[in-house]
C-alpha cells in the first residue's frame, strides 16, 4: 500500500512540477527570492512529537514571532502580539504569536524549499468564528520570466478554541527546485482569515523530509 502511495505521491510531485514549470521556469529574481536566504543554517527539532509527528523541521525565519515579526508583512490589523502556544515546543521561554483579525492578512518571512522540504506545519487557535470560518493558507513564489509574484493555496486550518497543531500542509512548489541551480526555491506562506473570527498562530516550521 505504502509503495502504491508512494507512486501517487511522486506521479502528483511529478505532475504538479511540470505545470508549476510553465509558471517559473529558469532561474529566480523577486522580493521573495531576494529577502530569502537559501544558504541559511537551519538546526533541525522534532516538535511536533507530542502528537506522534516523528519528522524533523526547520523553523521558518521568526515562524514563532519571538522577533516580532521581522521579515513578515503584516496588513489589515495583523500584528505580533504576546502570548505563545502553550506547548513550547520553539522554547520554554517563547512569548509571542501572529494575531490575525477578521479582514487581515500576514506573509511569513521568505525561506527556501526544495525536493526534500515537502511540508509545513504549524499552531492555531481562533476565537469569534462561524461554520464558515476557515484559515486559508498559500505559498508564494516567484516567476523567473515576469517577476511576478504566484500563489498557491496549500491547505486550510480549521477553527478552534484551543491552541493545536494543523496537518501537515503539502506545498508542491518545492518540487520547482528540480530546475533551479542550487535545488531550492524561494517562496513565503500567506496566511489569512476567511469569514468571521479572529485567529492566532505561531510556530511555523517547514519539514526537511529527513528521518529522525
Ligand atoms: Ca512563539
């Protein structure tokens, strides 16, 4: 079963390459790929363990806002405000998170993905919502012909009045790495509220596909 799905996986890896191709082909050079720094040395955590996730993960540059939201573009209300998810899985001494309102939007500070960076994961807690509510959630990326800025919605968080851990969001962009020099791509994550509600996240990590 595990080997059938494995084929799906890299026939739809595959498959999502080649039609993301035709929007990024070549090499990058944007907003994105400039702020990002691909050769950055991301320590490797295993924080999502409590709920039986074995991988490893790199925190996405200041995923747990303990920096206040440096490199992040925030609008329409959304700011880094105290309080941290109640696991400290970033660090005992985390304070912070991303407060979103109902109308807001935040980008996460550019990273790199490539082939083995599959995934991301992160914490949520909302307040206010409806049974319409939902947290949509994109990656961004860059076209090396036009320069313009792509988006791909990855997954959608659900609401919740505790803070818990999302699935795992499969971004697919990361198989663009195949055509670039170094293997990477630099993309940011766009978070955003649809419907009624407020919500809070933190902790942003990217998965490394490496075994722990
Ligand atoms: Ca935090």
């Amino acid at each position: 079963m595990f080997e059938a799905l494995g084929c799906r996986l890299a026939a739809v890896g595959l498959g999502a390459a080649g039609a993301l191709a035709l929007l990024a082909p070549g090499a990058y050079a944007g907003p994105i790929s400039s702020e990002a720094d691909c050769s950055a040395s991301r320590p490797l955590t295993q924080p999502f363990l409590p709920w039986a996730d074995l991988a490893n993960y790199a925190l996405s540059p200041d995923g747990g806002l303990e920096a206040g939201g440096k490199g992040w573009r925030l609008s329409g209300g959304a700011t880094s405000t105290a309080g941290n998810e109640p696991f400290f899985v970033g660090g005992s001494n985390d304070s912070r998170s991303l407060h979103l309102p109902s109308g807001s939007s935040a980008t996460s500070a550019p990273t790199c993905v490539g082939l083995e960076w599959p995934t991301i994961r992160f914490f949520t807690r909302s307040s206010g919502t409806s049974s319409l509510s939902s947290l949509r959630v994109e990656v961004l990326f860059e076209s090396a012909a036009t320069r313009a800025t792509q988006s791909l919605q990855i997954g959608t968080a659900t609401p919740g009045g505790n803070w818990w851990p999302t699935p795992q969001m499969v971004m697919l962009v990361n198989t663009l790495g195949a055509l670039s020099e170094d293997g990477m791509v630099p993309v940011a994550f766009r978070f955003t509220p649809v419907a009624t509600g407020s919500w809070q996240i933190d902790d942003l990590y990217v998965d490394p596909w490496r075994g722990p």
